[in-house]
C-alpha cells in the first residue's frame, strides 16, 4: 500500500516503514539506543530526503523511547537522578556540539569528519565492548567471580550523590561530563548519543547494565524531543504521517524488545549491542572505502 | 483580368508552401490531487493543427513536454582521496526543473535543430541551468548529465521518442505518466509544432498539481504554525508510547 509523504513529497509503501519502525523499536527495547543511527541511513535508502528522514526520526525515537521507558519503570530498571543529571549534561553538550558543527560546515567538509568520526567511535566502542563481554560471557560460563569495581580517582571527587537504582554513590562531575561530551559528538553526528551513552554508562560510571538502558532510554526522551521541536520549527521537516507510520511500528516493538531485554545476561545483551555497533560501523566504512556505484549525488538547496 | 489573375496567383506561390499553421491543444485534466494513496498519474496532451491550406507533403514535427516547477539544487561529485572516497566538486545548479519530460513524434534530431532547441530550451539539457560552474569544476557539463542519469531512473526526467502519434499530419496525441514522487506547483506544458526541425508553431497549457484532504492540513499546518505542529507530532508520539505501553501491560494480565 502506498502513501504520499505530506511533507518529504515522496510516495512510499507502508507497510515497509510499519516494518522498519518495529525492528528498530526492538532494538531500542532491548539495548536502550534511540536507533537514530540505524533509522536514518533506513530511510535514506528507501527515498526520503536526508533532512526529512532525520528530523521525523528523531520524532519516532520519542515514541518508541517513551514506550520501552514505560516498560522499564514498571521493572524499577531506571535511575531518575542519573538520567536528569546526564540530561542537563547532554543538553549543556548540544549547545556546543551545534557551535562546533557550524565552524565545520563553514570550513566544508563537514560530511566527511561526521563519516570519519562515526566509523572511530563506533569502531572503538564497539570493539572494546565486544573484547569485553566476550571475557565476561568466559569467565561467567568457567565459574570465575567477576571483577569487583575498584575505586579509583573518580571516586575521590567532591559533590557525592546517591544514585540508588544504579547501588551508585558517587560525584556527580563524571555523569555531568559524560552528558556533556556524549551531547557534544551527537550534536556534531545528528545522533542521540543512545550508542555512545550506553557504554559510557556501563564502563565509565560502572552501573549495571540493565538500569543503563532503562536510564539511557529516559534521557533520549528529552533529547529527541528537543530535537524534534527544533526541526519542527526552524526547517519544517518533521513529516508527521511518516512519523506516525513508523512510531506505530516502533512502540509495539519496543515492548517486545524490552521483554527480549529481561530474558537475556547482562553479558549477552552487551555482546550483541556490540555486534550491531560494529555491524553499522563495518557498513559506514565500507562506503568510504568501496568505489560508489553513482559518483555523483543531489542535495537539496543550498 | 486574367492578367490580374495570374498575378495573384504568382504572388501566392511562395506564401503557399509555408502554410500558416496553428497548433490547438487539450489536456485530458489540468489539475491533480495528491492525496494520501496517491500512486501516479497519467496525463493525456492531444490536439490539432488548424491551417487555412491543406498540409505540405512531408508531415510536421510534433514535440510534448511537461515541466514541473524550478528549484535550485547542489551536485557533488565524489572522487578518492587516499584510501577514502570524498566529495571532492560542487556544483550550484541555478534552476532544475523538479520533472521533465519530452515527447517527440520522431527521433530528436529528425524533429528539432539544434539552434530551435536552445531557443526554445525544449530538451532536458536545455532546461537545467548551471551558474558559475565553468570556473569552478573542469567539466560542467557532466554534472548535468548526471543529474539527468539520476533522475532519469526515477522517472522524474523522461524522454519518450515516438511517443506523440500524430494522424493526418493534423491530429496528434501523447500521454505522459507523471511518477508518485511529484512535487507539488504548477506544472507547464509546451507543445511545438516544428518543420525540418524549425518551430513553427507553438502553444501551452498549466497543470495544477497540489496536495488534498489530509496531506493539504498537515503541510499547512507544518508550515504555517510549527510551534503547534512539532508539539502536536510529539503528543502523538507520547501518546502512542503509552498507548503500546498500556495495551502491552493489559495483555500481561
């Protein structure tokens, strides 16, 4: 069945975007990532103007975010004062990601450093996770103890709080900076920083893994939707029947990806996170790196 | 008297050959609606020639084309830079028609010279206008060609050799099937009546495409108050999140 886009002034089928926003919705479920790094370059592949396809998913990321946090709350699996505290940090971040990007595009070149900076981090991130849940996933089937955190610097810095949901009492600088650098690189990259936020969370403020995504998905609430406003209002690109095509997908999804979530180990559910990180992060590199079949591409009005 | 005559008719010789012909056109509707399952659509140009004497032996040219409205677009090309494969060139295309198409009665060349089609711009590379290009790239010319190589593909640029039948040297028709991906705005069509490849005559019609019913509301809407319309796309999406979220719940007992 094919539907006419108000606002991308594409016709597309249905029941493909139906599909699409369910699989990404699972995955934002399970892993606690918005999958605004997966659903755009979708929807670019299906005909939709970049700037459409980025604003309107940024939209559906609100949706099936809100879904699956719904899911996760009744599971007492999200930390409240780490979220708004990685919030405030985030948004402090995209201010000045949109200054930084702004200098780039002045110098040109902006396409390129996003590329290269999306195949770095997610390569590295990925990698790293998957090194590590893969020694974890050993150690767990050998009937090793698994590591006690240890204390380190970052326990030592002042301004201490009780993150409960998390068992956590630490200083609220570590979480402010890693808000504020995950919200830089999503502001550059046209992300919401769920991939990146994520193992931050795990590795950096050492919280178990199941309060990170429910946590993770709380504050990509707000920054999606802060997103979603910002294009809404200054390009007009939000395009609400693909928007509700695809969140109708995306909420039904996240619930089933949220269930898939509780099923799994900590481990495995880090190891396939990272499988998926390195999967889109093999497939950016390829384009970069492979002879593209048009050498030639249209953007919109400059 | 009869000298009188024959000049009359010496004086009428040479206008002769050259009837005055006048094109007269239809189209099969000049308005279309996009609405929510719009697919496509088909659009039917038919017409005649109107002359005062009958047609010379050979019969005319007739040449069809349909052009959506102008917009400015950016072309880039990418080259390799060390191992990596980077947009290198940028080119600023002042106005390229949003789609395009040309239907001839026969093969371009037979129909239409060269210097007819730059006056009149009735090809595809006629229409796209480059600015400032010459200076900048090595070759302006293959980034128009590119942007018709990839529209082309999406049916948004056509050229449909003996596409218009034409009867009797007088009666001609043509249809053009306009894709699902159209932009809205008025659309033009030009219709040319060509000898030895020399237009002749010519005439023009306007198709007006726009978006109906729900795709008109929310487009209007989008544009006209954003404040109301971004925080109407976000409601939709808490409420749907809830509403996944509460059935979901229900089903678990």
């Amino acid at each position: 069945m094919q539907i006419y886009l108000p606002i991308a002034e594409v016709s597309v089928n249905a029941f493909l975007l139906l599909g699409l926003g369910g699989v990404v919705g699972i995955l934002s479920g399970m892993f606690g990532v918005g999958g605004g790094f997966l659903i755009t370059p979708l929807l670019f592949f299906v005909g939709i103007p970049p700037a459409v396809a980025v604003a309107t998913s940024a939209n559906q990321i609100v949706a099936s975010s809100f879904s699956a946090v719904l899911a996760h709350i009744r599971r007492k699996t999200v930390d409240f004062p780490m979220g708004l505290v990685l919030l405030v940090g985030g948004l402090i971040g995209a201010a000045i990601g949109i200054v930084i990007f702004n200098i780039l595009r002045g110098m040109g070149q902006v396409d390129l450093l996003v590329s290269l900076s999306y195949v770095v981090f997610l390569g590295t991130i990925g990698g790293l996770m998957f090194v590590e849940s893969l020694n974890a996933l050993r150690n767990a089937r050998s009937g090793k103890p698994p590591k006690r955190r240890k204390h380190n610097w970052i326990h030592a810095l002042p301004l201490k709080m009780k993150f409960r949901a998390s068992g956590l009492y630490i200083s609220v600088i570590p979480p402010l900076l890693v808000g504020v650098s995950v919200g830089v690189l999503a502001a550059i990259m046209g992300v919401g920083g769920g991939f990146i936020m994520v193992p931050a969370m795990i590795y950096l403020l050492g919280m178990p893994t199941k309060v990170v995504i429910g946590t993770s998905l709380f504050q990509i609430i707000f920054v999606t939707a802060f997103t979603t406003l910002l294009h809404a209002v200054t390009n007009q690109t939000v395009d609400l029947m693909l928007a509700l095509l695809l969140l109708v997908g995306g909420v039904v999804g996240a619930q089933f990806g949220a269930r898939i979530g509780t099923l799994l180990k900590a481990e495995q559910l880090r190891i396939l996170l990272a499988i998926l990180v390195l999967a889109v992060c093999g497939k950016l590199a390829l384009d970069l790196l492979l002879e593209p079949a048009e050498l030639y591409s249209i953007a919109g009005a400059a | 008297m009869t000298r009188l005559f024959w000049l009359l008719v010496l004086l009428l010789v040479p206008v002769k050959a050259p009837a005055e012909e006048e094109l007269i056109a239809g189209l099969s509707r000049n308005r279309i609606s996009i609405s929510a399952n719009f697919d496509g659509s088909e659009i039917l140009i038919f017409g005649a020639v109107k002359r005062d004497a009958p047609a010379a032996e050979d019969p005319p040219g007739v040449i069809v084309t349909i052009e959506g409205p102008k917009t400015p677009l950016t072309l880039r090309r990418k080259d390799r830079m060390g191992p990596i494969w980077v947009n290198v060139d940028t080119v600023e295309v002042d106005r390229a028609p949003s789609f395009y198409a040309v239907n001839s009665s026969g093969p371009l060349r037979d129909v239409l010279t060269h210097t007819s089609d730059m006056r009149h711009s009735i090809t595809v590379e006629q229409a796209i206008r480059l600015v400032g290009a010459s200076g900048l790239v090595e070759d302006p010319s293959r980034f128009t060609e590119a942007l018709i190589r990839i529209r082309e593909r999406n049916g948004l640029y056509q050229t449909n050799i003996s596409a218009v039948t034409v009867r009797e040297s007088t009666l001609f028709d043509t249809s053009v099937v306009l894709p699902a991906n159209l932009v809205e705005g008025v659309y033009t069509s030009r219709l040319f009546l060509t000898r030895n490849g020399v237009v002749v005559a010519q005439a023009s019609a306007a198709i007006n495409v726009e978006k109906v019913g729900l795709e008109r509301f929310l487009y209007a809407l989008a544009h006209q108050d954003a404040l109301l319309y971004g925080l109407l796309s976000l409601a939709i999406a808490v409420v749907a999140g809830w509403g996944a979220s509460a059935v979901f719940r229900y089903l678990q007992g």
